[in-house]
C-alpha cells in the first residue's frame, strides 16, 4: 500500500528551512508516495512570498505548490515537520520526524514547541533530523537520546549550481563592477555575529594594503532580518574605533560590493562564479549551505575548522581555518583564527594553493550530496 506522507513547513519564502523544505520537496515528489503539505505560520509575520521570494523558477515553484494540503479525514503514515519553533507535540501517525538545527549545541525554550506534553525530551515518540554531527551534539545537550536524533545531510542542486562559461562568468563580474585582474572573495547570509564576517573584514583590511586588487562582495540577508552588510562595515568601525573615513578604510571600503536585493538561484548561481573563493569563517553553523552551492559552482572554499562543514569539506574543494573551541554558559561555539584565514586567502592570491581540483569536487558532490542522494537518506530513514 502506498504511504501518506505529510510535510508540515514553509514555502514560498528564502529562509533556509523553507529552502531546504523546498528542495525536499521537489525530491519526495518523485517518489511513490502519496505526498501532502501543509504550511505553518512563519516565525515573523512579515515574511511572505513577495518580499522573500525563494528564487526557484516557475516551473519548481508550480511543482511546489501543486502539493496538496491534507484533507479532512486523511491519516499519514509519516508527518515531517520542518519550521521553527520545532513543533514536539504528538502527530495523527504513526512515526513523527521533526528537523532541527542547534549551531551552538544548545536548545533555549523559545526553539521548542511542547504543547501541554511531557517535558521529558527521551520520552518524545519522534526522531530528530538534523544536518551535521556538530548540530547534533546540541540535541543531545538538551537532552535527546542518541537513537532519537539522526544526520541526514542538506544537498546541492547540480541542475542550478554548477560552473558557467568564461563568457557568461565575465559578464555576472561586470554586474559587480570589479575589474578583470581582481581578486573577489564572497560571502553570503545573515551578517549575524556566528557568521564571524567581523573576522572576514579584519583579514580583508589587512590583505588589501598588500593586494589592492583584492575585493569583498557580501550578500546580505537584510529582507529576512533587517540587518545590511553595509550596517555591519559601520559597526565594525564602531566596535573597533576605526575611522571610515580615514584612507585606509576608505580604500578598503571602495573594494567591498553589498547586495541586498533578493536574487533568483540562477542568478545566485552566477554570483558564486563571479568570485574567487567563497569564505565562511564562521563561529557556529547548523550546516552552511551557501559553501557548498559554491564549490558545486566551481568556486573554492575556506571555512572554519571544527564544526559543521567538517562534514562535506573534502580537499578537493575546501581549505580550513583553524579555530579554538569555546563554550560560554551553555553556548558552544568556534573562534576561528585570523592568521590561520589569512594565510588560507594568499594561498589563493597568490596560487600557492590549486584554486580547486574541479573533476574531483564534482564527483564527490553527485556521489555524495545531490539532494537526490541525500532525500535517499532521509526517506530511509522513515521506512519509505
């Protein structure tokens, strides 16, 4: 008999649950089950599918939506839950799978939805997912047994990222209006402060009075939380007591691009092509998607040692910074080190280091993290 699978999430929108549920989703619609979704609340009221469009063409979008919400009377076999806060509370089937992120490896009350039920978190009748072994460790912090939390991987779409051809690669870095001999280092997300891009500013500085053809481009996520790669450059002077209008900040803000606009996935594809390397010097991450979606672009990558990209930050691809583990109050978190990202970016710059062994990424990338393989694992593990 043909199971009934119901997906509890957000779509429509381009936070990363809702990506990742949308992906998922495009993959469960191949599968020989009768799929259904029903959306839930979206943790800020002012999200909407406007102002925060995910960026899939029009043909994912109508594939996306085209799953029906569940009818009256219709019992799943298995409900997935993917939104925030993590909804614990028992589900009308027989196995109940919610997915998680914990980038500082701890849960607060405010990440957990209980209802009325038992607080003993060993006694939930559900299995966690979540996508790195770092992530996990914060469910088992909180108080989860090990059988209870798996690690089911996020993927890549090879179709959407993948490497372009100098032609087209040129005309997206004349989009960000560097010159042909630049050196463009890219970085993407929230500018909040685990994304650690107060500590890719300090390595940028100082590597532009040696390269002045070094560039920073920054893509912020200020749609979804407000806050502007350009307010973050402010607050680093701020923070640092540096002048921005002194000749030095000033030069180095002249080689810093800051997009806010949302943009398509074709066009964030061309965007991780454009530069590079991509660059996360990140303190604390559930997984780190937008490094991956690079390297499957043909872009190189050097992030943070220690936490969740150890996961998929094969040689072919990836360079590491080297961090220092530090735990304050419950929070567990990376301090990565600056010498350790700088000495990374001259490899780069001055080839010291191959920008990246293409042929082997890309094996490593469909063998291991195609959202095909990576759906393959999850539905394994709910029995489908």
């Amino acid at each position: 008999m043909t199971k009934k699978l119901l997906i509890e999430g957000w779509r429509g929108i381009n936070h990363s649950y809702a990506m990742v549920n949308q992906y998922q989703l495009l993959e469960f619609k191949k599968l020989d089950v009768d799929l259904y979704h029903n959306d839930v609340p979206f943790y800020r009221k002012d999200w909407n599918q406007v102002r925060n469009f995910c960026g899939f063409d029009q043909v994912a979008v109508e594939q996306i939506n085209a799953i029906p919400n569940l009818g009256q009377g219709i019992r799943p076999d298995i409900t997935y839950r993917i939104g925030f806060p993590y909804n614990l509370m028992p589900a009308n089937s027989e196995k109940l799978f919610v997915y998680g992120t914990s980038e500082y490896q701890m849960l607060t009350d405010e990440m957990l939805s209980l209802g009325k039920g038992p607080t003993d978190l060993k006694s939930l009748p559900l299995t966690i997912i979540t996508p790195s072994n770092w992530s996990k460790i914060g469910f088992l912090n909180a108080g989860f047994k090990d059988d209870q939390v798996r690690v089911v991987p996020h993927g890549v779409d090879l179709s959407i990222f993948k490497q372009l051809d100098p032609d087209l690669r040129v005309r997206y870095r004349g989009l960000l209006g560097v010159e042909k001999d630049s050196f463009v280092m890219l970085s993407i997300g929230a500018m909040s402060k685990n994304k650690g891009i107060d500590i890719l500013l300090s390595a940028y500085i100082q590597l532009k009075r040696k390269y002045p053809q070094l560039k920073l481009a920054l893509k912020d996520q200020s749609n979804l939380y407000g806050f502007s790669a350009n307010d973050l450059v402010m607050l680093y002077c701020k923070e640092r007591n540096i002048d921005p209008t002194s000749k030095e900040m000033q030069d180095a803000i002249s080689g810093i691009v800051c997009i806010a606009e949302n943009l398509s996935l074709n066009q964030l594809n061309g965007l991780y092509n454009a530069a590079d390397c991509y660059v996360s010097p990140y303190r604390a991450e559930g997984f780190n998607l937008p490094p991956l979606e690079a390297a499957a672009a043909g872009t190189p990558i050097i992030v943070t040692k220690g936490g969740a990209t150890d996961d998929y930050a094969d040689g072919s691809f990836a360079l590491q910074i080297h961090s220092v583990k530090k735990i304050i109050g419950n929070q567990h978190f990376l301090e990565p080190n600056l010498e350790s990202l700088i000495d990374n970016l001259e490899k780069l710059l001055t080839h010291k280091a191959l920008s990246m062994n293409k042929r082997g990424a890309s094996t490593f990338l469909s063998s291991n993290l195609s959202w095909e393989v990576v759906c393959g694992k999850l539905t394994c593990q709910m029995g489908i």
